[in-house]
C-alpha cells in the first residue's frame, strides 16, 4: 500500500512539475497570443528537451497550432501538418485526455471541422483518397468529442462523417475501411433509400472475401431493414461462388424443410443447379441429379406464380438439356449396334453364326433403344409444352417487360426448331403429321421478329413492347399528319395510319 501512494505522488509531482513548465505557455494563450505561446514553449523544450515527448508538451504544442492554423495571413504554412501530429501525439499518449478535459478541446474541434471541410471540398473534386484522409481523421476525432460528451449535440457519433467516410474509401478503393464504416453504419441500425447501396456493399464484399459469417449477419440484417428488397439474389450469388455442388443442394433441402421460399428464390436455386452442370469434372451421373434439381426448383417456382414466363421458359429449356443428353446416349447406342453389325463375316455360313452368336446382344442393343426413343420423345414433348406455355403466357399480356420480350424472341425460334424437326421425323410415315407440325412451325417461324419493334410495326405493337412513352410529339399539315414517340433511348415516328415509318436512337 506504501509503495502504491508512492508511486501516485510522484505521478502527482511529475505532473505538477510538467504544468509548472509549460506555465507560461498556458498564460499566453488565454490570452490568446500564439505566437507568445510558441515562444515560450520553444524555450521550455529547449530548456528540458524531454517535455517535447511528454503528454503535456503534445497537448500543449496542439493548442498553439489550433491557433496558429487559423492565422488568415498564413504565416505558419506548416502549422496545420503540426496541429495533426501533435494532437495524433497526444492522444496516444494522455488515453483518457485528463489535460484536454481540464484545459480546454479547441484542437480536437480544430481538426475535426477542419477535416470534414477539407473532405468535402476533396470529395467535391473527387480526389478519393484525400477525402478519405480527411474524413477518417474526421471520424476519429468525432467519435472522441461525442463521447467525451464535449458537444452539445448528444447523439453517440457523427453519422454525417461516417457516412462521407464510407463513401470516400470505397471511391478510393480503400475496402477494408469502407467494410469498416458500413458496417457500423449498419449496427447502428440506421436506413433508409439512401443507404441500401452501403448494405448491398457489405454483402458483396463478403461474398468476395468468402467470409460466411459477415454475409450471414448482415444478410439478416438486411432484410430485416429491407424487406420489400430482392436480397435472395445476393444469397443466390454468395452460394453460386463459395459453395460446392453438394452445399448447394444441401442449402436448397434446408429451404425446403423450412417451408418459407419464394417464388424468386426457387427460381434462382433452378439457375444455380443449371449453372453448376458445367462444374469441371462433372460426371453424367451428377448432372442427372442436377438437372433434376433445378427442374423441381423450377415447377417449386411456377406452382407460386404460374404467369412467370421466364421459369416456364427455363423448365422448358430444361427438359430441352435432358434430351440433348439423352439424344447422345442413343447415339452411342446405335453405334454399338452398327459395329456389331459391320463386323458381320461376308461368307454366309459364318455370317449365320455370328448373327446367332450376336442376336441376345443385338435383342438387347434394340430393347434399350427403344426405352430411350420413348424418353426421348417424352422429353421433347415437356420441352415444347413448357416452350409453348411460356409463350402464351406473353401472348396473354398487353404490355412485355424486357424478360418478356427476350423469352419470347427465344421461344418462337426454339418453337419453330422443334416442330420442324418433327415434321421431317414424320416425313414418309405419317403426311396428316408431317402438315400439322408443318403449320405450327410456319406459325412461329412468323413470330421471329414479332418482339422488336421495326418499320411497318402497329401503334399498338409500339405500345405492347415499348409501354408508354416519355412524350409525345404530334405535327399536324394541311396534307399530313404525324405522331413522335420519344422513350428513353429511341425516337419512334408514325405516320397518319399510325404505321411505323421512321426510327432513331437518342444519344
């Protein structure tokens, strides 16, 4: 206990001591004579040169040079670099700031408005990293003042410089202290339309950085915050880039089992199954399972909204991969079946034996082909039916969004690929077959430029594929008349019979 109240009053001495030096320098400026006080402290430092490295001397030199920084004449060019170091000085060595409690904060108030003024006009001038500078020391000094309780404005930190903070970093590059800034943005719980980007940022570079467990927390967090917000797609995007085959078929059954899964995320858990096939050193096996993965994420999608032409389209798209896999299997087949048959002997006793020697394995060849024909045929059946459900799903809607527009222009080219290819099937065995497949096929060969609009399109086509336009300019002549559509990117002109007869993009 002695040696305890020892050590404390010689702290104590030490301390009084420090003040006894730097006395002079303290008087001036409540008088606010700077350059009185850098003389005196000058000579203090010259006198015991120890007390430049002192909590007292950081403190004090910090004082003069919040003053000296604000001279309109700038005699002191280098006092702002100054200013910084020495309270920078400071702060690392007086942690809990007993003189600036004590003698006065006017050097952590210089810095921080200094730094925020400075990191706007950068900012403004888009020079990233000096803003960044700027606002990071800005965030540091406001996170003192506001928690020392030396402002009057009470709210626990300064949202306006963390916020520019962030911004600035992350224009800067700067990752790891953007991460940083949102992040504490977000604990904080603060949101609104502004902000979402800050969230979308963290996911992002979470899924960039592999680091599951600030994804998770901050995926929660964003939806919570959010919930009208499509966030499943960055899940979606998390689980596509970190994780296997298997843990992406394994998180799918955890959705199932849990029974809350939207349309969207089954949709999107159908894109990744499709997506992973092309995984290196994919077996056949595997992909089977894939394939009917993402079929039944899929058909789980269209159950909850059967006008999604897009998920139509992509089952059809589906059972069109099943087929092309299948299709090569009885390829293969067949050609095991012609190699058995070319190495038949040409003398007619040995071709006999070896017909009966190869007829079980040919009986067999023959019966398998004859499995796969008919699930081949399946195949393409579900996939024109789906094919075709998908377009007339469109054809039902008075006005396309642009998913619209793209599954259609592919179902009508795809539709007249698969019809033609039945009619030649059918040629020479079935002519009623051969016409009906022939009808359908001249049917959506005819669509093939029907989602564009071009010279000759209808008023109301321009409508159903454009929508509404921005404005509407209408030129009116004793001989003529005209209308000019103007959409964002495009000019569309009718003539009087409202047929398109003139088209240019806006640059």
């Amino acid at each position: 206990m002695k040696k305890w109240i020892g050590a404390m009053f010689l702290v104590t001495l030490m301390q009084t001591a420090f003040a006894q030096d730097f006395k002079k320098v303290e008087t001036s400026l409540l008088l606010n004579n700077y350059e009185a006080a850098k003389t005196e402290y000058n000579k203090a430092v010259a006198k015991k040169a120890s007390l430049e490295t002192t909590a007292e001397g950081y403190y004090w030199k910090s004082k003069i040079y919040a003053g000296l920084a604000k001279d309109p004449a700038a005699k002191y060019p280098d006092a702002v670099e100054k200013l910084y170091k020495s309270l920078e000085d400071y702060i690392k060595a007086d942690p809990e700031y007993a003189l600036a409690v004590k003698s006065g904060q006017e050097p952590f108030f210089e810095v921080y408005l200094k730094s925020f003024k400075d990191g706007v006009a950068a900012f403004g001038e888009k020079k990233w990293k000096d803003a960044a500078a700027n606002f990071d020391r800005g965030v540091i000094l406001s996170d003192i003042i506001f928690t020392k309780g030396w402002s009057s404005n009470k709210q626990p930190f300064d949202t306006t410089t963390l916020m520019y903070a962030g911004y600035a970093n992350q224009n800067a590059g700067n990752e790891e202290t953007t991460i940083k800034h949102y992040t504490r943005m977000i604990d904080a719980n603060l949101k609104s339309d502004d902000l979402i980007d800050v969230y979308k940022y963290v996911l992002i570079k979470a899924k960039e950085k592999k680091d599951k467990a600030l994804f998770d927390k901050y995926y929660a967090v964003s939806e919570r915050n959010y919930p009208n917000e499509k966030w499943f797609e960055f899940k979606a995007d998390y689980i596509e880039s970190n994780l296997t085959i298997d843990e992406k078929m394994l998180a799918y059954d955890t959705v199932l089992l849990n029974g809350t899964a939207t349309e969207i995320e089954h949709q999107l858990f159908g894109d990744l199954f499709m997506s992973a096939r092309n995984s290196e050193g994919m077996t056949d096996e595997k992909e089977n399972i894939l394939f009917l993965k993402a079929l039944s994420a899929y058909k789980n999608s269209f159950k909850l909204n059967q006008s999604n032409s897009a998920v139509a389209f992509n089952i059809g798209v589906n059972y069109y991969n099943q087929y092309g896999t299948i299709e090569e299997k009885l390829a293969e087949s067949r050609k095991a079946l012609q190699t058995l048959n070319a190495n038949k002997p040409t003398d007619p006793k040995k071709k006999l034996v070896y017909e009966n020697k190869i007829k079980p394995q040919v009986d067999s060849i023959k019966k398998v082909n004859l499995v796969i024909e008919a699930d081949l045929k399946a195949k393409l059946d579900s996939t024109i039916y789906w094919t075709e459900l998908a377009f007339n799903i469109i054809e039902s809607k008075e006005e396309l969004s642009k998913q619209d527009k793209n599954v259609g222009s592919r179902a009508v080219d795809l539709l007249a690929t698969f019809y033609l290819s039945k009619a030649d099937k059918a040629r020479g065995k079935d002519l009623k077959l051969v016409e009906e497949m022939e009808k359908k096929y001249n049917k959506y060969d005819l669509l093939h430029d029907a989602f564009e609009v071009k010279i000759g399109s209808t008023k109301k086509q321009v409508y159903r594929l454009m929508g509404k336009p921005n404005s509407i300019s209408t030129t009116v002549t004793k001989s003529n008349s005209s209308e000019l559509f103007i959409y964002n990117k495009v000019e569309i002109g009718f003539d009087k019979n409202g047929i398109v007869d003139y088209m240019h993009d806006i640059k």
